[in-house]
C-alpha cells in the first residue's frame, strides 16, 4: 500500500490568484452582458396596445430615443442606441408618424424608421362631387397641410402648372392614401394625373362614330352621365340617349347641367325660368355639349360615354325608384313623364 502524499502547496503568488479570480469575473460579467444586450434586441419592446410616434425632421437620434421612451415604449436606451450604430442606421431614420406594432422589437422598429413606413391616412373623394366638394373635403382634413385656403380654382391651377384654366372635371374621384403633413397642392396633383392617365389610356379605344372631337368633350359628357344616374347598368344606356341626341343635332336637356348652371341659386327646384334662362350650361337653350364637365366623373360613367349601349332610345325619365324609364319615341317619353312624374294614371 501505497502511502498518501500531503496535498502539494499553491506554488502561486497572491498577484495570480488575483488576475484569475478577476478574469473569472469579467468573464462572467461579459456573458451577462451579451445576454442582456441580446434580450434587449429580441424582447417585445411595444406592450398590448399599438403606440403612435411622430419623428419631425431635424430629430437627433437621442430625441428620438427620449419620445420613443415618453411613450412607453420599454427600450434600453444603451442598448438601442449600439444597436443602431452597429447597424449603421443612427442617421438614416425617416421623418414621419409611425405605427408601432404590439410586440415590436427595439431592431424591428429601427427597421421600420428606416424603410420610412409611416403612418397613412386615406382621403376619399366620391364620383359625380364637383370640385368645390372636394376642396372643402380637403381644407377640412387635419392630417392634410393646407396651403390653398385663400386661392381661387384659376390659382390653383396655376399652381399646379397645368394648362387648363376651369378645374372642373379634371380631377380622379378615388381613394387616396397619404402620410400626415402631405400637402393639399400634392393630394390635387396626384387626382389630376390619375385622370390624365386614365383619360390618355381609355380615349383611343373609343368606339367608332362617337360625336366627341377630344377628350375633353368625352370627359365633360362622362359627367353628365355620372350625375344623371346611380344605378351601375344604366350609364351605357344614358350615355347611348346623349351620343343618339349629339349625332341628331337635338339638345341635350339635361337637368343636372341646369342645376350646375345656377349655382348658388340652386335651391332644390327648377323653375321655368331656369329652364329657358341663357346660361352656358342650359341644355335646354344651348346646343350640344356645356363648355365644361359639372362634376368628377369615374371610370366607369367615362367608359359608358366612350363605349354607349346601341339602342334607339332618345329619352328617358326617372322612375322615382333610382332607375329610368327609356323612351324612342316623345309620345312614348310624354307618357312616362305623365305616369312617373306627374302621377297621372
């Protein structure tokens, strides 16, 4: 049997022991460091509930970081401000309002300053509206910035550099999405080009014959179309009674653009008098088309003008249901003015 040797001494100095024992520590301290930088990164940042942070041009990145913590977002300010520079993105962030998500990460909402995807709001303009509809929609839009309150409609278009005068018309009745502080000048720019596009792609597939010289008789027809009716089915039908009527050298007799013609002194009623007073958009009184359109019309009230159902219908009068009854003939229309309108059995 071998006999048990005494335990050998530590041959190290007190200064090793020291280092080793310190070494141990930063070790130690170092892995929960990455483990707290590395939670800081993949834990949910963004509670229950979606927060909504607005970055103002001029923002430094440490304003950001303060607003982002004022509105509760549970960011580790050292820790976020590392992981943008190591990303490189500390001045890359966008100005904007921001959606931010529930269960966002601190990296998943730099990415989202980054890209710049903000916040949209939508504006929605409804076909057969006029122009003046549409201003007060927008002046009374509080995400819009407003720069046109105190321009007439020729300003305006001036202000658009395009070359038309009368805006009527001329601009897309749609749904249009838009960050906060967009400007007015820049919603009205982007309906008009929408229309101009759609305008310069549908007017050469027209059908053959129609009395239109230019698009912008089409445009104006398109209108009247739009606010004679509602009904879907009945455009093609309305507009083939006004091409027939154009083609004949017969008036148009509109109504609605009588009532554009009043303007203001439109009251709810035509009168008789309305009916024969000279003005530049009396169907009655005029020939063929009003110098302008009297509304925004949509695609489809354009399609129809371009593309009108054949018939031989000339007149039509409205049933008090939203629909029209279609006349070839004006005894057959005096009849059904007589029993729709008049109530005359």
């Amino acid at each position: 049997m071998k006999p048990v040797l005494p335990d050998k001494p530590d041959s190290r100095s007190p200064i090793h022991k020291a280092i080793g024992f310190g070494l141990i520590v930063i070790s130690l301290f170092a892995g929960w460091l990455w483990m707290d930088y590395q939670s800081s990164i993949d834990d949910p940042v963004v509670s229950d509930e979606a927060v909504y942070l607005e970055i103002e041009k001029g923002d430094t990145f440490n304003s950001i970081v303060a607003r982002l913590q004022a509105k509760g977002v549970a960011i580790r300010p050292f820790w976020f401000k590392l992981l943008a520079y190591r990303q490189g993105v500390v001045n890359k962030l966008k100005a904007g309002e921001y959606e931010l998500p529930p269960g966002s990460t601190a990296g998943q909402l730099l990415q989202l300053f980054v890209a710049g995807k903000s916040r949209q709001y939508s504006i929605t303009i409804p076909e057969g509206w006029t122009f003046r509809q549409m201003l007060e929609l927008i002046a009374n839009d509080p995400q819009i910035t407003h720069t046109l309150d105190k321009l007439d409609s020729a300003a305006i278009m001036a202000e658009l550099a395009v070359p038309e005068k009368h805006p009527e018309g001329l601009f897309f009745p749609d749904t249009y999405f838009f960050e906060k502080n967009t400007s007015d000048l820049s919603l009205l720019r982007r309906a008009y080009d929408k229309m101009h596009n759609i305008i310069a792609e549908e007017w050469p597939k027209r059908d053959k014959g129609l009395p239109l010289e230019t698009p912008y008789q089409a445009l104006i027809l398109a209108s009247i179309v739009e606010k004679e009716t509602a009904d879907a089915s009945e455009r093609g039908l309305i507009a083939g009674v006004f091409i027939r009527r154009l083609q004949k050298g017969m008036l148009l007799q509109t109504d609605p653009t009588v009532i554009y013609g009043m303007g203001d002194g439109y009251q709810g009623n035509i009168r008789r008098k309305d009916l024969v007073a000279a003005t530049p958009y009396n169907t009655y009184v005029i020939k063929g088309l009003p110098p302008t359109p009297i509304c925004l019309p949509g695609l489809a009230a354009i399609r129809a003008v371009l593309h009108p159902q054949p018939g031989s219908s000339l007149y039509f009068v409205a049933r008090g249901d939203g629909r029209h009854v279609f006349s070839t003939t004006l005894s057959e229309h005096n009849r059904a003015v007589d029993r729709f309108q008049r109530k005359k059995p």
